[in-house]
C-alpha cells in the first residue's frame, strides 16, 4: 500500500502543474488569439477563427427530414432526422460505422467510397435508398469555407492522413463518389464543423440561451455565433454574403503552436505528442 500511495503521490505531482497567475496569463493570451484569428486568419494567430458561413441558428420551428452524414474521428454516423417544430424533440435514427485504419491513411477514393457505401446502407436499412431528401455533411476538420456546401480541407486531426485529400474541397470528393455508386439522390446541402452541429442542435432545443458549441471528444473545438463585420479577414461582399451574423469555428485546439502551453504541459503529454501522427498539433 505504501508503494502504491508512493506511485500516486509522484503522478499527481507531476500533473500538479497549475498556478492561477499562469492560467490567468494563458486567459489573455487566448483572448488576443481570438481577435488576432478574426483579423487575419491562421496567418496571424495559432487559432484560425474560420467562417462557417451559417448565418443563423434555429429557434425550434423548423420542420422536415433530414439525413445527417458525421464524420468525425474514428467513427462515421449517419443520422435520419426528424424535426417536429413547435420545441418537440426531434426523432433520431443512427447507425455508427468504424473506419478501419487502412481507410483512415489510404486515399481520397477509399475513404468516401467506404462512406458511400455506408450511406447506402442505412438508407436501404430506413427504406429511403430512392428517397430524394437533404443531406447535412458534418465534417470536423478544419477546413476553409467557400460558401456553405463547400469546403477546403487545410489539415487532417484525429489520426486521418489522406494526403492527396489536402486542399481540396471535401463535398466535391464525396458527390463523386456519390456519382460513381449512382446514388445521385442524393444532395449535400450543407457542410459544416460538428461544433457548428452542436450550437445548432442545442439552439433547437434550448433557445437562443445557447451562446457557443463546444465539443470534446475525438478533439477539442468550439463556435459561436460572430458579427460579420468583426470578421475582419472575411470579405463579405466578394463572397456574397449579406448576413449581419455568422457561426465562426475558432479552430482553438491549435492554440499552443506558438509555445504558449509550455509552462503547464506534463511529460505525460510530451510523450503522447512524441507518437502522434501530427507531432506538435493540437497540444
């Protein structure tokens, strides 16, 4: 027993690496990031604060049906939705795929291809193969939006390393693999952050109480809804964009790169970083 008290003592000792002024500092530090990120992107802050061109959030009215195709880390999951309106709990029927590692470091086609046939299952499964409904692709990893259905793919987390997938745009990839598999039912709609799905799901629920999304998980992230006009590194009118409000993804897991963690990071979490697949990412 006095081992093992020895052992815990030492473990948390070396994790007890917090100090009020230090997170006070980091606080501020954040903070500049955040409005930095808004003037000029990841070019002048390690937290890139990316338009997500969602220029509102439901208020709980909103009828329909909908398909909900989620990649996000080691799962894929496809959704059929259903909203009621009137603040009634929507209807939900999901189905969890896990990608195999082989998927998660092959190549562009593999990994949409393996979505497509899931998404052809499930739909078989819900009897909805033919169905022409909307489809929302929740795609968490940061990406440049060029408007709302479509989406650069600047960097892959969460253990993806699809190289020639990088710089391009992730809908077009997957409405060819759509096309290919003859499944041009379907149409993506919309493609945004999981964090973009979460401040959206909870505002249906909850009202406009709802401020940020915040998920942790797979990664850490948030978004929240912004004044375009504090978007300073967003030309509104070159894109077309005629809304007062947009949802920004802060991308805030990279905050960091620039050394701003060293004081409280533990050996525990050099060591992890030290086997990542993107050593020196989102630490």
């Amino acid at each position: 027993m006095h081992l093992l008290l020895t052992v815990l003592n030492t473990v948390v000792h070396r994790l007890a690496v917090f100090q009020d002024g230090i997170l006070h500092e980091i606080s501020e530090k954040i903070q500049e990031e955040f409005i930095q990120g808004l003037e000029g992107g990841s070019s002048k802050s390690s937290i890139a604060m990316l338009p997500s061109f969602v220029p509102a959030l439901p208020d709980g009215t909103e009828v329909g049906k909908y398909v909900a195709i989620d990649l996000s880390g080691r799962n894929l999951r496809i959704m059929l939705l259903t909203l009621k309106g009137s603040n009634e709990e929507p209807e939900q029927i999901n189905h969890n795929y896990v990608f195999p590692a082989s998927v998660m470091k092959g190549t562009g086609d593999q990994l949409f291809t393996f979505v497509v046939n899931c998404l052809m299952k499930f739909l078989n499964e819900v009897n909805l193969l033919n169905a022409s409904l909307p489809v929302g692709f929740v795609f968490s990893y940061p990406c440049e939006l060029l408007s709302i259905r479509s989406a650069r793919l600047l960097w892959w987390t969460k253990g993806f390393d699809i190289k020639d997938c990088l710089q391009k745009d992730v809908v077009k990839l997957l409405e060819e693999a759509l096309e290919l598999n003859m499944l041009t039912n379907v149409k993506i709609e919309v493609v945004m952050n999981d964090t973009v799905g979460q401040l959206a799901a909870t505002a249906y629920k909850y009202g406009q109480e709802c401020k940020i999304g915040v998920v942790i998980g797979y990664g850490c992230n948030s978004s929240y809804l912004e004044n375009t006009a504090r978007i300073k590194k967003f030309n509104a009118a070159a894109a077309g964009y005629k809304f007062d409000k947009m949802v920004v993804v802060t991308e805030w897991e990279e905050f960091g790169e620039k050394g701003e963690l060293t004081k409280i990071l533990t050996q525990f979490d050099r060591d992890i970083d030290e086997v990542s697949v993107h050593k020196g990412k989102q630490m």
